[in-house]
C-alpha cells in the first residue's frame, strides 16, 4: 500500500475492517453441527440474506424458510426464500414478511430447529404492528424517532413494545422447537436484546421505559399506539420466560472486530494505533469536537498515528437537508481542527448506507477548508441544515460502496501523519 495517499490508504483500512465483518467470513464457523430433522431459516437485516448464503454453503440442502433484507442488499441463495423491503421505514413487504415469519415459527414442533439470522436492519424490516396500530402509524411513529436523535437502544424499546415479532415474542411462538440465533451486531454494547429488537431473546424494559422515551422526545402517539403500550397483555417477553427456554443467542461479528482487523493492517503498514472507543454513542457534532480536541492536543508523531472508533452516532434533524451520522461527524470535524495540517479522517458506515441515501460516508483533510473556499460552498451553512450529504457530493470526497452486505455500525479514523 502507498502511504503517499492517505485518503486512499484510510479507505483501504475500512474496506479491510468491513471484509472481516462479511458473513462469508464468520457464519460457517459459528454453526453447530448440522442437526437431524427439519431446519427452517428466518431472518431479517441487511446482513441477512449474505448470512444465508453462507448457511446454505456450510450446511447444505434441505433447508427452508425466510429472509427479509434492505432493498438491494439481496444474495443468491437455492432453497431460502429471500424477499426485500423497506429500510429505514417500514413497508407491506416487510410486514408480509415478518406475519410469514411468525407463521413459520407458529408451525414447528419440538424436533423442528429455527435458525434465526440478525443484523442492522431489522427492526425495520419485520415489521408486525399490534392490533390496532396500522402500518402508517407505525411508519409515522418511526421516522419521528429516528429524525429526534434518539439513540438505537431507545428506538428499539419503542419497537418492542408495539410488535408481535420483536421482545423475545418469535422465540415464543416457535416454543418448544429450538431456537438458534445468530447475529451479527450493529449496537453500541453489543446487546442482543436491542440487537433487531431481540425477537428471540428476553425484553428486559417495559411499557413504562418506552412511553418516557416517546415523551422524552416530545413524540405525540395516536390513540391506538397508546393503547397498545397501557396494556399488560401486550408487555414484551421477560427473562425467566419457559417459552424462552429452548432459545439461545450468539453474536458472530461485532464492531470490535473491524476495528481489530483495521488495526492489524495499520500496524503492518507500522503506524502507531489509539482506539477512542469500540462502542461511541451520542450527538455526531459532539463526539466530532470531542476527537478534535484530543487529535490537536496530541504532539507531532514520529510515525503515523491512527484513531480508530466505532458505535454508533446520532444526529437531531432539525434542517432540511440529507446526510447521516458520518458525514455529520465529518462535517463537524473538518471545522473543528480549522485545517490542522497532516490529518486525514474518514467516517463511514459498515454497511454502506450512511443515514437513509445509498453513501457510505466521506474522507477529508487538511485542504478540505481550502477547497470549500473556492468552490464557494458554506460549511456553517450545510452543518445547521443537515445538509452534509450535498456538501460532500460538492467536494468530491463522498464514499459510495453499495451494499456492503454486513453491519457492525460506525468506523471512523482519523490520521496524523508526521510533519514536513
């Protein structure tokens, strides 16, 4: 690799950090033994048509059963139905999808295994509204959460208490055939339970906790949502359980290790490595001037010095234009250091959709000002307005991947190269 082109280099980290991340690389061997009987495969998540792919080449015929994932994210596979559906909104195909789902879980008897295949995604993607929440309101009620900056934990617990899929509820309709989980993770913290919104596994918040996030953020809900959440019959699926006694859960990728893999190449290229935090949450803006503080109070390096994190950022929409996290990360950053010269920063999305529109994330360094001068672009001016995304498209310095087929969440590195 050229070290000359730190831009081009950063890439080259992140596209190593998604590669390790990829189910082809991590499904087969977190696969027990075949069992004997009938093996039906569920899942949902951008991730989990590739992670399907991959079950069918390590186990084989005769499988079964029923993938959702993001429009353009689907993989070839021979015997699991793969359907695509509305991500980060919820649709009909995804709400066809997860009542198939459940019906599928519904019909297996104790010799029966569902194997359930998770990823980023699918909170949105198995959709399954209680009676009387249509699927507008659920629409509704969830791009509202997503716009306030509310972080995923939060938007999860909301989900869980207005699906007949999520909170452990799957795992309980297909008791007393065995669960299998696996998962590859896109949540700070790597919990299982927020992971897709935890259709397998216990819920351990309640109706309470996601009536004071809807209030918390100031999210007027309709009637019927409100009744839906005041009801006990519709509480999630506790720990302790016996329908959840037959199911079990494992993460096969997490953020951790994009983050270890773009480590072991940064060190092979031999730069010096800090990692700022495997599992980052909050405001985009703030964690942005937050790593600039610490990268302009850092002396000059003797060799380059990398800044790796990963998490989870949110941005509170509050202008009219497009973008995600990352770039807004980007966007806050590039002011922040004020052209500090010999850094670079890239901040994408693992899996290739940062925000709602098919980019990735963006690149920057310390000419990124200059060249904003001159093409007489207004970086205060597409900050306030969440309007990134088009600052970036402008400049050049947007990364498009497509659809990467995983999700460990945020990678963000910034690069210090030692002076002239």
């Amino acid at each position: 690799m050229d070290r000359s082109d730190p831009a081009k280099t950063l890439r080259r980290l992140f596209d190593v950090a998604v590669a390790a991340c990829h189910p082809s690389r991590v499904v087969a061997k977190a696969l027990p033994k075949r069992p004997p009987g009938r093996v039906v495969v569920l899942g949902a998540g951008k991730a989990s048509a590739a992670m399907a792919a991959a079950v069918e080449d390590a186990w084989g015929a005769p499988l079964e059963g029923l993938i959702v994932t993001r429009y353009g994210h689907g993989a070839a596979t021979r015997d699991i139905e793969v359907i695509e559906a509305g991500h980060p909104l919820p649709d009909a195909a995804g709400a066809q999808a997860a009542q198939r789902a459940l019906a599928f879980a519904q019909a297996l008897t104790p010799n029966d295994l569902a194997l359930v295949l998770l990823s980023g995604g699918g909170s949105a993607l198995w959709s399954a509204p209680i009676a009387p929440i249509s699927l507008a309101e659920k629409q509704s009620l969830t791009r509202a959460l997503v716009l306030s900056g509310a972080a995923i934990g939060e938007i999860n617990c909301v989900r869980k208490h207005l699906s007949a899929i999520k909170g452990g509820r799957l795992a309980a309709a297909a008791y007393p055939a065995r669960v299998l989980t696996l998962a590859i993770s896109d949540v700070p913290g790597d919990d299982i339970s927020v992971l897709a919104s935890g259709p397998t596994v216990a819920d351990p918040t309640t109706q309470n906790d996601a009536k004071r996030i809807l209030s918390r953020y100031g999210i007027a809900t309709p009637w019927s949502i409100a009744s839906v959440l005041n009801s006990p019959a519709n509480e999630s699926i506790k720990p302790g359980d016996p329908r959840l006694s037959t199911s079990e859960a494992h993460i096969v990728a997490r953020a951790a290790d994009a983050l270890a893999a773009a480590s072991d190449e940064a060190h092979r290229l031999g730069f010096d490595i800090r990692i700022l935090g495997v599992d980052i949450e909050g405001d985009a803006r703030d964690v942005a001037r937050s790593h600039a503080e610490i990268v302009a109070g850092t002396a000059t390096p003797q060799k380059p010095l990398l800044f790796l994190s990963g998490g989870e950022l949110t941005v509170a929409v509050k202008g009219t234009g497009r973008g995600g996290p990352n770039r807004q990360y980007l966007l806050a950053l590039a002011r922040a250091l004020n052209a500090m010269p010999n850094v670079w920063a890239l901040a994408c999305d693992t899996d290739g959709i940062d925000g709602s529109d098919d980019v990735a994330g963006a690149w920057i360094d310390s000419a990124t000002l200059a060249r904003v001068q001159v093409l007489g672009l207004d970086a205060a001016a597409a900050d306030l307005d969440n309007d990134a995304g088009t600052f970036f498209d402008k400049l050049g310095q947007a990364i498009v991947t497509g659809p990467t087929r995983t999700n460990v969440n945020d990678f963000r590195a910034v690069l210090m190269m030692p002076g002239d």
